[in-house]
C-alpha cells in the first residue's frame, strides 16, 4: 500500500498505529517524535510501569483487556519480559467495581473472592488494610515496564520498515482546498502526508488549536511518587499484587527489579493552562521543577500508602512527577477522521487507561483508517461523537480537576 502514513507521537497510540500497519503491507510509515530522546522522558509512556487489568464495567475494555494480556504473555519475540503477572488485588465497594467483577467473572478469568479484609492480610501478609475493606483478586493481571515495552515495539516498527523522526515538533499543517498534505515542523522540514495521524496524547489540544476540538480533549496531570527499598525490603514485598482500589482511587505496585514501589490516585488530575488551552508541563518544559506535585496530593499519597504498607511509608519519597493523559469526557479513546478534514486522522484520549491496550490499540485505528471499523466503535469513539456519559472511575478520589499552582509545588525531599 503506497499511501504516505504520517503519525504525529511515539506513544502508546502512536506506536502500536505504525505496527498494526506495517503488519498490514502498508509501506510507507513514518512517525514524527517531538523529542530528540526516545522514549521521551516526559512521556506517559515512559513510565517504569503501569496496571494491566480485565477489570472494567464497559464489557468491550474488559474484553479488549484479555486479548492485550494474551499478546503480552504469548509475543515475547516483542515484549520480552515486559509483562508482570502480579495479579491485581480489585478493592472498593462502588458501581465500577461491582459491574468491573462481573465482567471479570464473565470472561472466565481466575477470580479469587476475598469478603474480609482478613482474608487479604491472611493471603499478603505485608498488606494493611481497615477492616471493612472488600474485594477481589484477579490472576490474569498485573503490570507492565512502560519505558520497555515502548522501546521494544518501536524497535519492531522499524524492523518491518517504519521510520522514527526525533526532535521535531509539529507545528502547522499544510492544506490545499481544505485536505492536508503534509505536516511542517518547527525547524522548517515539511513531510508529505496522505494521512496525518495525530497521536500526540496530552500534547493533542495544543498542537493544532485550529482543529477546534471543543473540550472533548484535555491534558491534565497526575500526581505519582516512589520510595526506594533496600533489597531486603524488596524480598518481603516482591509478590504482592497491584493494589487498586476503587473506592478511593490509591494504587501501587509491587516492587520492580530496582526495589522501586510506585504509587498514585487515580483523580481528576490537574490543568495548566496557557492562552485558555491546557498544556503538559514537565521536566523538559520546566526542568527545575517539572517533576514536582502538590503538596497536598503528596500528602494524600502518604495517607493512602500508609494505609496499606504502614511501614514502607514511613520512607520518604524518591521521586516524584506530574504524569500528563489527555482526557475525554466519558473517558472513551478519540479515534476517528476529523469531520471536515478526512486527511486527518485522531488516535488520542487515552483517558490514563490506554497503555495496557499497547499490543492491540493500533489495529482499531488501523481498522478506521482502512474504513473497516464497527460502527458501533466508530461512534463510541468519534472525535465529535455527543457525550451521554462521563467517567466514574475516578469518583472514589473525592478529588476535583484544579488548575495547577506552581507555588504549592514540593519535590521528594519535602
């Protein structure tokens, strides 16, 4: 196939778009990464890991979630041992979770019912957790090395063919009688597009403001920390499930190879907004402080980790970082042409729970650009579909979406 595939972002969507592609004969594929680094440092796909989970109400993520974990246990030839099969201890007594255990359930997954608290502390010992605490454990889960698993398929795309541009920001697009034809960048280069996939993640707002996205797409920023272990630490820890708890948010990880334990909630998150579009500030942008959250969301973490590992939270925090989604309203991906422009293609709104769907979200863009898609995915995530319904997920928080305060900013030391 000749046509010119350029995709704007080495992400998560970006990525997993040029290998469905290529995989499908498609020649000519080129990505645009606007960092000179790879993966970038900033990117929420660089992470050192992120939850991999069947457990969603909407049976088409809990299903799409099972075929994900197949790839990531079965394709070693591509991710190696990226995939972790902790397992992921489901808590919470709210909607989501319910409806999330049912779904579980009903894909045949291995579901251990744990009713009492007791039940969990009996099964992790190192887990703390108050005594009216309820949920699940679900086997077929775990976490996965973002920053690998990235690298690693990249790395396939440009085996099969596809090309890697780093250090080039996209910043216009070049049309003639209303159809884009190529992308120019910041330093003058212009590349030839029969289809520009923007894939840009919380960057996609900004990027092109003349696409007129109408608040169906936002950046916001969630909070995370980590604490270092000692190796003996790390032993009484190392098989201990992701912990997710819907009821208030709070998740960790179970330590990684460094004796790392990462933790975060997952909230409305925060905006930084510049010229009324919210923009990702991070360590490239403000290298000083870049990496820093609110103080009071540090403290939260602290009370949360606490909660469950009373003794790991009595060490201070090793790092700390705003990690940047772009959001939708109801937290369904953004994946369909632009309404007035079909040379433009969006592959975004990741909504903080795309990266599990590394292995299998391209072959649903794939799917829309090659006109192939369900119709009922192509209105489930149209990029001017009408909003029946928001996100629940993050209600257990009890946080609201705030616009970020650089002053109240603290570091790990703090």
């Amino acid at each position: 196939m000749d046509s010119k595939i350029v995709i704007l972002g080495a992400g998560c969507f970006g990525t997993s778009t040029a290998y469905h592609l290529l995989q499908r004969g498609f020649q000519d594929v080129t990505i645009i990464e606007r960092s000179d680094e790879f993966p970038a440092k900033d990117a929420s796909s660089n992470d050192i890991n992120r939850i991999v989970r069947t457990s969603y109400p909407d049976p088409f993520y809990a299903k799409l979630a099972k075929e994900a974990i197949h790839s990531w246990k079965e394709d070693v030839d591509i991710w190696g041992d990226s995939y972790h099969e902790s397992g992921v201890l489901v808590l919470g007594a709210s909607d989501y979770a319910h409806n999330a255990y049912l779904n579980d359930v009903q894909q045949g997954l291995r579901i251990e019912q744990l009713e009492q608290s007791s039940t969990i502390r009996a099964s992790f010992p190192p887990i703390s957790l108050s005594n009216d605490t309820r949920g699940y454990l679900n086997h077929d889960g775990g976490w996965v090395d973002a920053g690998k698993a990235t690298l690693l398929l990249t790395k396939k795309v440009i085996s099969l063919g596809g090309k890697l541009i780093l250090g080039k920001r996209a910043t216009r697009l070049i049309r003639k009688e209303g159809t884009t034809q190529a992308v120019g960048c910041d330093d003058g280069t212009i590349v030839e597009a029969s289809l520009v996939v923007v894939a840009a993640g919380p960057w996609t707002p900004s990027i092109f403001p003349e696409l007129d996205y109408n608040d169906n797409s936002l950046a916001t920023g969630q909070g995370l920390a980590m604490v270092q272990l000692s190796e003996e630490e790390a032993m009484i820890y190392r098989d201990v499930p992701v912990i997710l708890n819907f009821s208030t948010g709070f998740y960790c990880f179970p330590p990684t190879k460094d004796n790392t334990v990462k933790m975060a909630i997952h909230a409305p998150g925060f905006t930084h907004t510049v010229d009324n579009i919210s923009i990702p500030r991070t360590v490239i942008s403000h290298p000083d402080d870049g990496l820093f959250i609110p103080k009071t969301y540090a403290q939260r973490l602290r009370d949360e980790f606490a909660a469950v590992y009373p003794e790991l939270a009595k060490k201070g925090f090793s790092n700390t970082r705003l990690c940047w989604y772009n959001d939708s309203p109801d937290s369904d991906w953004i994946i369909g042409r632009h309404p007035t422009d079909p040379s433009i293609m969006f592959a975004t709104g990741g909504s903080g729970h795309a990266f599990k769907f590394l292995p299998v979200i391209g072959r649903i863009v794939a799917d829309a650009i090659q006109g192939t898609l369900d119709p009922v995915l192509e209105k489930k995530f149209a990029f001017n579909r009408k909003i029946t319904h928001v996100d629940d997920s993050r209600d257990g928080s009890g946080m609201f979406r705030k616009e970020l305060d650089v002053n109240e900013l603290c570091g790990p030391e703090n």
